[in-house]
C-alpha cells in the first residue's frame, strides 16, 4: 500500500507531466503555423510522450492501492517570436520535470519505499536522455541563429529524429 505522502507526490508529477504534454502542444501549434513542420511533427510526438509518462503514473498510483488524479488543465500561454526561444521554453520544461523527478526519488528513500523508488528509475533514464536531446537541439538552432536556410535544415533534421524515434519504438514493440 502506497502512503499517502508518496501518492501526493506522484500525483503532483501527473500534473507535471499534463503541464509538459500541453505546452508542447502549444509550441507543437504555434510552429505549425509558422511553417517549422519537422519542429511541429517532433513537438505534436513529444507531446503524447509525455501524455504516456503520465500514465504511467496514474497505473502505478492505482495499482499500488492509492487513488491517481486527472489534473487541472491549465491555459498555456505561450508567446515565443522564434523557433530558438520555442525550444528554450522546452529545454526549461525538461529541467524542471527533471528536478521534480530528483525531488521523488528523495522522498522515496526517505520514507524508504523501494518499489516505488524502483519504478522512478525509468523517469530518472527518459528524463537524462530527453535533457540531452532538447539540449542538442537548442544548442544547433542557436548555432544557425536568424539564417533562414539554417532554420529549415534544422527543420528538416528534426522530421527525421522524430522518424527514428518512431522507428525505434516500433521495433521495440515488435521484439
Ligand atoms: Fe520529459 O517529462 Fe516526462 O518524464
């Protein structure tokens, strides 16, 4: 039976999820009417990542005999006037749920709760792994700055991180 303090706190990283799923949704959005389609494919994917993390949450909280909860949806505000800016508000996201992450698995060894520690872990790997892909994909947009041809290859590449990504996934599901 999961105690209460560590259900408040995957609760709250529900909520976290949800917030990092809709402000990818908005930035997913707000490129696709920019003419970014690669940034928007990868952001619309990103976006359900997130949704399946949080998920994820909602089948371990219930079938660990605590009781998950749908959060509020909150209205995303987002006003970003360039692609650099957009993927800064992702890399800030990712940081954040990182820390929040870091937070959990404190308080799990803290009220020594093993299980739940253990399923964290996966959040700890996914959160390393997107950390560094947001910041790669930062760290090339503000290489290429304002150059318009730089912007649309960037574009380009990011269709086909998103095809791999699938690729992989589907591979994995087959196996
Ligand atoms: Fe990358 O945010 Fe979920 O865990």
């Amino acid at each position: 039976m999961i105690k209460k303090t560590v259900e408040k706190a995957l609760n709250d990283q529900i909520a976290k999820e949800a917030a990092a799923s809709f402000l990818y949704l908005a930035l997913a959005s707000w490129c696709d009417t920019k003419g970014f389609e690669g940034s928007a494919a990868f952001l619309y994917q990103q976006s359900d990542e997130e949704r399946m993390h949080m998920l994820k949450l909602f089948h371990f909280i219930n079938n660990s005999g605590g009781n998950a909860i749908a959060p509020e949806v909150k209205k995303v505000n987002v006003k970003v006037s360039n692609l650099a800016e957009a993927f800064r508000l992702v890399y800030k996201s990712e940081t954040e749920v990182t820390q929040s992450v870091n937070e959990l698995v404190f308080l799990c060894t803290q009220e020594k709760d093993y299980t739940t520690l253990n399923f964290i872990q996966w959040y700890v790997s996914e959160q390393y792994e997107e950390e560094v892909m947001m910041k790669s994909i930062l760290d090339k947009i503000d290489l290429v700055g304002d150059d318009g041809k730089g912007l649309f290859m960037i574009d380009q590449y990011l269709k086909t991180v998103r095809k791999e990504a699938a690729d992989a996934e589907a591979g994995g599901e087959q196996a």
